[in-house]
C-alpha cells in the first residue's frame, strides 16, 4: 500500500510574537521546505487553520501563501476544526497522498491571539470576543457565563482525583516533571525551573487547577511537509506516517450522559492508529500528547493505553514516562511548558516526533527512538486524532 | 453591554422561558417516547420533531463541583456544578453553597436564580 512521509518540518520559538502570523507563516513554511530539499514549485496542496480563537477573523489564509511562495497546487484548505485543527490537516494531507491525488502537501499554521491582559485591561472594548469565547459552548452552558473550557477540566480532574485517590502533589509534579522537559528545549516558553511547591503555592484558578497547571495561550507557527514515496524514496531522515485515525463522542464539550473524567474517542483513535500501523502501545519510543492542564496529562496517558486507569500518576512519580524510562512522553515540554498556540500546537507534536525519530532532538533525545505516536484533541477532548510514526525503510 | 445568553434554538428559548415560570422541564419525543437532555428541536434517536414537555426529576447527586474565575454572569462566589438525574443525566448548573461545604456525592435539590443582569437560571442545593 502507498505510503506518506513526512520529510520537512520547522517552528518558532514559542511565546508571545509581534509578528503578523501571516509573516510566521511564510518563513515557517520555507524553513520546512527547505528541510525537505523541495522547492515551492513541487508543493501539490497547501492546509492552514485560523489565526487564533480571539483574532482568527482572517480567512483564506492558504491562498495567500499560494501567492507569497508561488505554489500552484491540487488541494487547497484552511480547516477549523478547533485543537485538532492542524492535526486534521496532516490526516487530509496524507489520505490524499496514499490515494494518489497529490504528490507533496505543505501543511502550516501559525496563531497570534490577544493577549487575555490586554482583554482585562479593556472589558468592554473587548467584549464582542468575550460573548465570542461564551458561544463556543452550547446555551446550557453558556447560560452559566463560561467563557472558557477550564470549569469542565476542573470538573474532570476533581472527579478523575476522587475516583482513584489522587492527592494534589501527584497533580504538581507533572507540572514539575513537564517544566525540566522544556529546559532542554531551546524553543519553549519557558526557560526557569519549577517545584512541586511553587505549583502549590500558584494561584488556585479554577479549583482544583493552580495557575502553574494550566496551560497558557502563546503564539508561534509551525510548518510539515508530506509526500509520497516517489519523492520521499532515499531519503534517511523520512518519517513514515505508518497509522492515523481520527474518533469523537457524540458530545460538546460537557457530556450529558457517562462519565465526565473519561474520554471514549482518545482509546478509539489510539486503537485505530496502532492497529493499521501494526504497532502496540509498547512498542511506543516517545509520544507527544496533548494535555492543556496538569492534571489531564495522566487521564490520556491511560485513556491512550499507556497506563491503566489511575495508575498514570504513581508511574509519573517513578519516572516511567521521562528519560530513561519505559516510553519517553511529552519530551518538547508539552503544553504546558513548550507552550500552547492551540492551532499551532498538534503540528509542534509532530515537529516533536519528527526530530525524535531522526535522532535530531539535541538534548532531549531518546536513544533509539523508532516508534513514536502524537495524540490531538479538540474541545473538552471530545474528539481525537492519533497518529503512528517511524522511521522510513528503504531497502 | 449585552449579556442576555444566546439561545441556539428554539427547544433552548422555550427551556429557559419555563424556568421563569419555575417549570424545570425537558423535551420528549412524542413519536418514539425519548426522553431528552438538554431539551431538543429534533429527536436523535428517531428524527421526530413532534415534542412534548416534561417535568425533570427536582432531586439529584452533585457529580462535581468548582469555582469560576472568569464568567460572564455569575459573580462570585460562583459555584459550578454537574448534576446527576436519575435516568435523564448530567446537569451543568450553579450550585448555591459556599464551595468548601461540598462534596462529591452529596444529594441536592432543585430551585430558580435570577442573575444580576436578570436571567432566569436553575442552581441547586444541599439538601442537607
């Protein structure tokens, strides 16, 4: 069966950028092409997402980079598809690829939001992106103000907790263990270390979340490219996308009916990926998950299949799931300290495993590392995407 | 500034218009008999669109709780809570008690919160 590979991939440093994202973009994508040793002129389809959630007006945002780097292309999209957005984007990518459609695909997305002082400095100014942000959820949960989704992670990891007798200080140290991540990484965030009692000792947002377990929003961008193995054949540092597959529950963020700490469609995804891979969950070198706040980290390393239910934390506790360990997970830092520009962030995992897998991850990586899985989600993880990835094999 | 809440439609509008009578009542399919929450405009279960009203249980168990630290409505202490009824399902809802006086488990009843800028919302309470 046909295969795609990804063989470009760069992003900026993250944090808060100037810059016009359309201008992050542009260098992102000729980096990533660059990377790969194609020129605009072999590009065959071109997949961006929006700008942001709170500045993401902009649209057709693809065509532009069509014209800026002179791609004329047989697939062009901007998908919004919240977290998953970009993830969505490299599924589309590859399907069409191993069908046959396009030979090479530029998948790209780059995010500048406002930034939520500059909203505060000015609430009524701004208000037309607050009502915005309270109508991503549905009237029966808007009616109660939410403006964003952190009540319902509260709510999930407070239950998660009881369930399984989890104590806050579990809870911390995955913000801890995430943060030492981020300092081998010279692209992330965040560059100072942080302690299980500064995460405690962090204002309590939105019990039980701290301040330091909660994902902040940034900017950055991100670029990957695919192809087929016509263009791929020879090249060593290729990664095969060997399984994906995207799953989402019949929900909007809050689920009226099951259980509000458990996530069916993240098992489905992984399932699905591993299965067509031919891969097991063990076989797993490194991962990038994503988990916006500390105490959803574990709840996917379970639901993905890593860990059984509530036993993610103690095996957190005894390093299984950093260096040296059994499978080496969120090594970037994750979003919590590489930093989160949610479009952007499902292509920085990718990013992440690319450079894992081809032995180019610096100080952060993995000896050996063959076999890697990212894990993308959007809303209150209502939907997933999981993909499998390894090294190409020419022989 | 306009804070009225959205409504998404028309199954919505008529939800919260009952809840300024006191009526706490969901849709039920009259073609099938399904019973929904939150109240809906088309039945999933079997496409009818044929609903009736029906009273929701006024009795449930708090399946977790937090407080808000931004929201547009409710102001602090802003208690938020998800509910359990029985046979029907969860329930985002305010929660009228100081938030350390909580726990997950616990048996609470329904009642009517008009918000500060006037909308007519459910919350419940501990019932003990």
């Amino acid at each position: 069966m046909a295969a795609a590979f990804i063989v470009g991939v760069a992003m900026t440093d993250i944090g808060w950028h100037e810059r016009d994202p359309h201008d992050m973009g542009v260098r992102v994508c000729a980096e990533a092409l660059r990377d790969a040793g194609l020129l605009p002129s072999r590009v065959d389809g071109l997949i961006s997402t929006p700008h942001g959630y709170m500045s993401g007006t902009r649209k057709m945002i693809s065509q532009r980079m069509a014209d800026c780097l002179g791609i004329e292309c047989g697939l062009m999209l901007d998908v919004d598809s919240g977290g998953n957005s970009s993830s969505v984007a490299v599924h589309i990518a590859r399907d069409r690829i191993q069908g046959g459609k396009i030979k090479s695909c530029l998948v790209f997305a780059a995010q500048r939001e406002v930034p939520p002082r500059q909203i505060r400095g000015d609430i009524v100014g701004h208000f037309h992106l607050i009502k915005a942000a309270n109508s991503l959820y549905d009237s029966y949960q808007a009616a109660y103000g939410v403006i964003s989704p952190l009540p319902f992670y509260a709510m999930a990891i407070q239950r998660y907790m009881h369930l399984h007798g989890i104590d806050a200080e579990d809870i911390a140290r995955v913000a801890v263990l995430l943060r030492e991540h981020a300092l081998r990484h010279p692209q992330a965030a965040y560059s100072e270390p942080l302690t299980v009692e500064e995460v405690l000792g962090s204002k309590v947002l939105t019990p039980p979340i701290h301040r330091h377990e909660s994902s902040e929003m940034h900017d950055g961008a991100a670029a990957v490219v695919l192809v087929g193995e016509e263009l791929a054949r020879g090249d060593g540092r290729a990664v095969r996308v060997a399984g994906m597959r995207e799953a989402h529950d019949a929900t909007s963020f809050v689920p009226y009916r099951g259980e509000i700490s458990r996530f069916p469609c993240v098992g489905r995804a992984a399932h699905g990926a591993l299965e067509e891979s031919g891969y097991a969950i063990a076989d797993i070198d490194v991962a990038e998950v994503y988990g916006a706040f500390a105490g959803m980290e574990p709840m996917m390393y379970e639901e993905l299949g890593f860990f059984a239910p509530g036993e993610a934390p103690a095996a957190i506790a005894e390093g299984r799931t950093t260096h040296g360990g059994e499978v080496l997970i969120n090594p970037s830092g994750g979003r919590l300290s590489l930093g989160h520009p949610a479009y952007v962030t499902p292509l920085l995992e990718f990013v992440e495993i690319v450079r894992q897998l081809r032995g180019e991850a610096g100080e952060r990586q993995r000896q050996g590392a063959a076999v890697g899985l990212v894990h993308t989600e959007q809303g209150f993880i209502n939907g997933s995407i999981v993909a499998v990835l390894d090294k190409a094999n020419w022989r | 500034m306009d804070t009225k809440p959205y409504m998404q439609d028309r199954a919505a509008e008529e939800f919260f218009s009952r809840l300024e009578r006191g009526e706490f009542q969901t849709t039920r399919c009259r073609g099938c008999g399904e019973t929904h929450y939150p109240p809906r405009v088309v039945c999933p279960a079997c496409l009818g669109e044929d609903m009736e009203w029906v009273d929701l249980p006024r009795q449930g168990t708090l399946l977790a709780f937090t407080r808000q630290a931004d929201a547009i409505r409710c102001r602090e202490p802003d208690v938020l809570g998800l509910v359990e009824l029985e046979a029907i399902g969860n329930v985002v809802t305010r929660i009228d008690a100081p938030f350390e006086e909580l726990s997950i488990g616990i048996k609470v009843a329904f009642d009517t919160w008009t918000s500060p800028d006037g909308v007519a919302l459910h919350q419940f309470r501990p019932t003990t």
